[in-house]
C-alpha cells in the first residue's frame, strides 16, 4: 500500500510539472505572437484612415495582415486544439489590450477631431515604425524563429 501511494505521489508530480512546463510553453509560444497580433491591430485599424497604409507597410510576404497570419499558423502547427487556443487567446488579448493603451494615450476627451488627428499623426509614425519593425524582425529572424518554435512545441 505505501509503495503504491509513492507511486501515485510521483504519477501526480510528473504529470503537475509537465502541466506547469506546457504553461510555459504555451506562455512563450503567445509571447511569440502577440507581437503579430499588435502589428495586425495596429495595421487594420490604421488602413480605416488609410487606403495606403497596409500596402505602405508591406513585405516580402504581403501585408502586415498576411505576415501576422503566418506567425499565426507557424506558433500553432502541430499543437492541440486546446493548447492553439489557449496561445492565441492569450497573444490576442495581450496585444489588444497593448493597442488600447497606445490609442487611449491619443485619445482627447470632448475632440474628436483632436483625436482623430493625433491617431492619424500616429499612425504616420508610431504605428508604421512598429507595422515596419515587426516586419522587418520576422524576416531577419525566421529561422531563428523556427528553432525557437520548435523548442517551445516539445
């Protein structure tokens, strides 16, 4: 009887720390999106004042929308159902809440013009250095990214 409850004792630590290891792994894995998500936020909502903006900011691989995607597909390949939610639940609400700190610092109470000007004023600027940097960073850093991902997934 004792030896089995050692037995069940080790059972029930293995499987907690490979529970806590997946949490770990889904954490980084929407840490790797979430800057996907912003760039796709900030993108689709600065293309509503700007036809341009999202072929402006465009890549080798297309928009920010298209690049966002693929960061998308590449974190979640070969996961779970459960454990693909879970990483792009957590990547999108991260960065939407991130895109409405940025827009809350614009906004003007009582102007809306005043607001509307400065969110465009940053969407020329801010927004299109962090659409562009996210960009640019994927591309310079994808196979880095892919061993990255590879680790996380194990």
């Amino acid at each position: 009887m004792g030896r089995a409850r050692g037995t069940l004792f080790s059972l029930l630590l293995a499987a907690s720390a490979q529970t806590q290891a997946s949490a770990a792994d889904i954490r980084g894995l929407a840490g790797f999106v979430r800057p996907a998500y912003l760039a796709m936020n900030i993108a689709a909502m600065c293309a509503r004042g700007d036809p341009y903006f999202l072929s402006d900011t465009s890549g080798p691989r297309g928009t920010a929308l298209h690049y966002a995607q693929h960061v998308k597909d590449e974190a979640i390949e070969q996961l779970t159902q459960a454990d693909a939610v879970a990483v792009l639940k957590l990547a999108a609400d991260d960065a939407r809440n991130a895109a409405r700190a940025m827009l809350y610092e614009l906004a003007r109470p009582g102007d809306d013009v005043g607001t509307a000007l400065a969110i465009k004023e940053w969407c020329d600027s801010k927004a299109r250095r962090i659409v562009l940097r996210f960009i640019s960073n994927h591309d310079d850093t994808h196979p880095a990214s892919e061993q990255f991902l590879e680790q996380a997934k194990r």
